[in-house]
C-alpha cells in the first residue's frame, strides 16, 4: 500500500511531468495479481493475498488514472506533447491493456465489472491502434524512434481474446488476435534491425527488451484461449516466449547497472506473461518440467516486482520520479 499512497503525495507543481508510462505500473501489478491467482490453486497461497493483490492493482489503477486525468485538465499542452512524442505516444495503450488485465482479473468473480473493463479496454485499444499506425504514417520517424515499446498498442490486441472470451463472438476475437500477431512479426523484424545495425538502446531503454518475451507468450495464451489445442503453432508461440526469456537472463550484466528509470517496469508484466504461459502450459501437458519452471518463473515474477516497486518508491522520497527530463 505504501506505493499508493506516495502516488498520491505527488506535488502539484510536479503534476505536469507525470508521466503516462505508470500505467506500466498497472500492467506489472496486474501479471502479478494474475500469477498470484494461478499459484493460489497450485502452491495453496491463502485467498487473502489474492484479495488483497486485486485490491492494490484496482486502487493503484483508479490513483494513476485520477492524477493523470488531472494533468489533462490542467496541462493539456503536456498530455498533447505525450501523445505525439515518437516514443512516449506507444505508452498511451498501457490505459487500454491495464483496463483489459483488470477485466480478466475480475472475470470470475464478477462477471459485470469484468465486462466493463473489457468493452472500455477493447475499445480504447482499437482506437490507440489506428491511431498509432496513423501517426507512424503521417509522420517522419528515425530508425532510432523504434523499440520494444511498439509492441504495446498494436501487439497488445492478443491480450483482447484473453478477456474476450464468452463476451463477444470469436470473429470479433479473431480480428484483435490476427492484428496483434501480424505486427508482431513486422515490428520484430524492425526492432531486430535496430538492435543489430543502429546505434545501442539509451540505458533507460534497456528494460523495454524484456517486452520481446510478452507477444509470444500472451500469444499462445490467446492462442489456446481461441483454439483450445494445444498444437505445433502453440508449440512454437510457447518456445519462442521461453527463448526471449533466456535470451534476456543470458543478457544479465546488461541491466545490473542501470540507473533507476520507471522503465524498469517494463521488466515486469513480460515476467508475468511467460510465468502464466507456463502454468498453462503444465495444465495443458502435466509435465513435471513446465511445473518446476512455473514455480521458478513465478517466484522470479514476484521479486521483480517487489524489487521495481521498492525502488520506485524509494526514487518518489528522492522527488526523482515526476520531474523534466
């Protein structure tokens, strides 16, 4: 709770520069919320910590949402710089996916708010999509522009038949998961020749590799979600997700010493995905192998949680978060 409550300490005359990527804040406490929910029924967590997880994404999401519908009103020109930044505007769809994660948070338990988060989320999403790719169009970018931050407005509609499912037809499920599978291979292909023929990402941008891992992985989820089977094409979404992640493990001494941005975060929610990717996956094989890897992935998924959180708050004492950069 201590996070919340800083958040909501933040000056006025730091309102200005609050930035739309703590959504990603969202995003990391909803795979955690996910995970957690997961493990209640294979580690036998009590079902207090759960509440209490959905309690904490729930208030930080309505908190961060509060402080930047403030900015709207009182900066406008700020939010207006944001959302035609070359970088900052793929942030935007962290609102979208964070109102998405609550649905399926909420899913089992009630089925009405549930529905409501995935009508606004899937909506906002679609609209964040066209307009992104529209920006991209109307506008001169640099190679240097592109990161694994792309993948968040427009691979990010995977996560919709996720949610989805038993709310709208499985067409209208389709059309999200075709598009987020589709740009995943074109803006992969983009970032890879970033990463390999173009100047190293900035430091602050190192964190965003862990991104590779979520479109796979959140892909075969959606991909059994839809299909139900577990065949070559999930074999291959499941494996490449599990590849990215020893890829960025293997690129450890690459993030050890990086100075704390809130990018860390992205560090989080892909941990998320990979660790649901893998119980599903023990649930779909009962294999010994993906339920070790799942306890390992899990465990792994809640430090780095705990640890980007306590570092964001230790940098919010700082008065190092919600400042010009």
């Amino acid at each position: 709770m201590g996070q919340k409550e800083h958040i909501t300490a933040i000056p006025s005359n730091r309102l200005q520069y609050f930035p739309v990527m703590m959504f990603a804040v969202v995003m990391g406490f909803s795979g955690l919320t996910l995970v957690i929910g997961k493990l209640q029924h294979e580690l036998f967590f009590p079902h207090f910590i759960v509440s209490f997880f959905i309690f904490l994404t729930t208030s930080l999401f309505f908190v961060i949402s509060f402080f930047y519908l403030k900015k709207l009103i009182t900066y406008k020109e700020e939010v207006k710089k944001e959302f035609t930044h070359p970088i900052r505007i793929n942030f935007f769809a962290a609102i979208s996916i964070s109102m998405l994660l609550l649905g399926l948070i909420y899913k089992n338990s009630i089925a009405e708010l549930s529905h409501i988060f995935f009508i606004l989320g899937a909506s906002l999403h679609l609209f964040l999509t066209f307009y992104t790719i529209k920006y991209w169009i109307n506008n001169n970018l640099e190679i240097q522009h592109s990161n694994p931050a792309w993948f968040i407005p427009i691979v990010g509609n995977i996560i919709v038949p996720i949610v989805g499912k038993g709310f709208v037809g499985d067409s209208i499920l389709y059309f999200f998961f075709s598009i987020g599978i589709f740009f995943w291979i074109v803006l992969f292909a983009i970032i890879l020749n970033r990463i390999i023929f173009h100047n190293q990402f900035a430091p602050k941008f190192m964190p965003t590799l862990f991104i590779l891992i979520a479109p796979p992985a959140i892909g075969f989820i959606s991909y059994i979600k839809l299909e139900g089977n577990l065949d070559f094409f999930a074999h291959m979404l499941y494996s490449l997700g599990l590849f990215f992640t020893i890829l960025v493990f293997v690129m450890y001494k690459n993030y050890i010493k990086i100075k704390f941005f809130i990018s860390w975060w992205a560090f989080t929610f892909p941990m998320a995905a990979i660790s649901l990717a893998t119980i599903l996956m023990f649930e779909l094989t009962n294999n010994w192998i993906y339920a070790m890897l799942s306890y390992f992935l899990a465990m792994v998924t809640i430090f780095v949680v705990f640890l980007v959180a306590k570092e964001t708050i230790i940098h919010m004492f700082k008065k190092e978060i919600c400042i010009l950069e």
